[in-house]
C-alpha cells in the first residue's frame, strides 16, 4: 500500500520549505496528485524519482507540455 504525504510532511523529508514543495508541484518538477486544493505525494514516487535523478516532469495538457516543439 502507497504511503501518501502531505506537502508538510515532504517538506521535511525532503528538507524544502513547504511553499517550495508546492511550487514544485504546480511547475511539475516534482511528482504529485491534486486532491481538491491541496498536494499529496506517493513516498514511493519521490523515492524513485530522487533515486533515477528524474528530469523535472510536465503534466500532459500544462502550457509547458508543447514547448520547444515549435518554431
């Protein structure tokens, strides 16, 4: 079973502020699932992606998923 964080509890896994952990979030730097109005994070997740050194992530459908594609 995945165990679910909230951004307080990343912030101090992660030893970010937790305004950071939301940015992060709303860019997609980071992997996350929005549940309302609030952030939570699959530990398992952000274990894998710290451990691969996962390039920063774009949501499908964000403004940033079709940049660098045109000219």
């Amino acid at each position: 079973m995945p165990q679910i964080m909230t951004t307080k509890e990343l912030a101090k896994y992660l030893k970010l502020h937790e305004i950071t952990i939301c940015k992060y979030a709303v860019q997609g730097r980071i992997p996350a699932i929005r549940i309302g109005r609030v952030w939570r994070f699959d530990k398992d997740v952000i274990d894998k992606w710290i451990g691969e050194g996962t390039p920063p992530l774009i949501k499908a459908g964000s403004k940033e998923a079709g940049k660098g594609a045109r000219k």
